[in-house]
C-alpha cells in the first residue's frame, strides 16, 4: 500500500480553485487508482502509451498515471481543509 509523504501547492487559479501535487512513498497502481475513485466517477485510459486516468469525486478531480509516483488534485476553492488526510485514507485504503 502507497501512502502520501508530500502535498506540493502548483497553483491556485483565479477563480479559487486549489491544484495540489500528491507524491507517494511508491508507484501509483491500479488498486491505489480504485481506492482514490470509491465513490466517483472514474474514467481510464488503459490503452494510453501512459495509463492515464481521472477521476471526479464530490467537486474535485483527481488525474494521473498509472506507474507514476504523484498524482494530481484540483479542489474547490472551500476543501483545503482535511484533504491531505482524505487522500492519505484513500490511498492506503
């Protein structure tokens, strides 16, 4: 199991939403990617030369790469509160 070691602020837009950058201890798998989508909307691209996959859950969207060791979060404006511990309890199931 993978667990989040970093959250790395990319951006906030104008319009308030957060962009974070969620580094994991290990590679990102498919089971890691399932966790994350409990309860979303998961769409992915398996056959991708990079299996990318994104997902959209209660306002915020989660996109990566199977294989990578981060993944992306773009939050509403209100949620910074709790989401490190919302993706680490995702992440680690």
């Amino acid at each position: 199991m993978s667990e989040v070691i970093a959250i790395r602020e990319l951006e906030d837009c104008l319009d308030g939403t957060i962009v974070r950058e969620c580094q994991l201890d290990g590679v990102l798998d498919r089971e890691t990617m399932r966790r994350l989508a409990a309860g979303g909307t998961l769409e992915f691209y398996e056959r991708f030369p990079r299996p990318y996959f994104r997902i959209d859950l209660m306002g915020a969207v989660i996109q990566g790469v199977i294989g990578c060791d981060s993944f992306r979060a773009t939050l509403p404006a209100d949620s910074e509160q709790g989401v490190r511990q919302e993706l680490q309890q995702r992440v680690s199931g």
